[in-house]
C-alpha cells in the first residue's frame, strides 16, 4: 500500500457565494508534499493561492475535496495557527 505524503490535497475546491451566483476561488487542486519537501505556490493575483493557504491552515473550509496532514484531515486550524491569526488581524487593525 502506497503511503499517503505528509501533506496531501484531494481534488480540492472552494466556492464563495456572492449576489450573481458563486464565485469558484478553486477548482480540482491536488499536491502531495512529502516531509522536509519545500515548494513554492506562484501564479497571477486572484488564482487562488491564499485561498488555498487558507485551507491548509484549516483557517478555511473547502467546498469539496479534503486536505490531509499527516494522514489525517485538516478540520480547523491547530492552536498556533488560530493564536497567529488572531495577532495578525490585531496588527493591521
């Protein structure tokens, strides 16, 4: 059996509804990122790459799909993440 990597985004998605119907942020994005692997997400403003940084933080849910850290689902953000948070959007004001 192949193992799962470290981080691992399933045919993940994100819809916001808006007054002429939804808006989709992102749609079918996969990537497996294996323990001490680093990369780097690059693209155009408004593609959805803190979209998806969201999800991974757990910070936002996706529409559909799953993101898996360590073989288990990220449902909300960990303690560290929230507390982070919290200070960044104290700091812009």
């Amino acid at each position: 059996m192949k193992q799962r990597a470290y981080l691992c985004a399933e045919q993940v998605g994100v819809a916001f509804p808006t007054k002429k119907g939804p808006f989709v942020a992102l749609q079918n994005v996969s990537v497996n990122i294996h323990e001490g692997e680093y990369i780097s997400i690059i693209g155009h403003s408004g593609c959805g790459k803190s979209t998806l940084l969201n999800v991974v933080a757990g910070l936002q849910k996706a529409s559909v799909g799953v993101v898996f850290l360590n073989g288990e689902p990220i449902a909300a953000p960990a303690p560290i993440v929230r507390w982070c948070s919290r200070i960044i959007r104290c700091c812009r004001g």
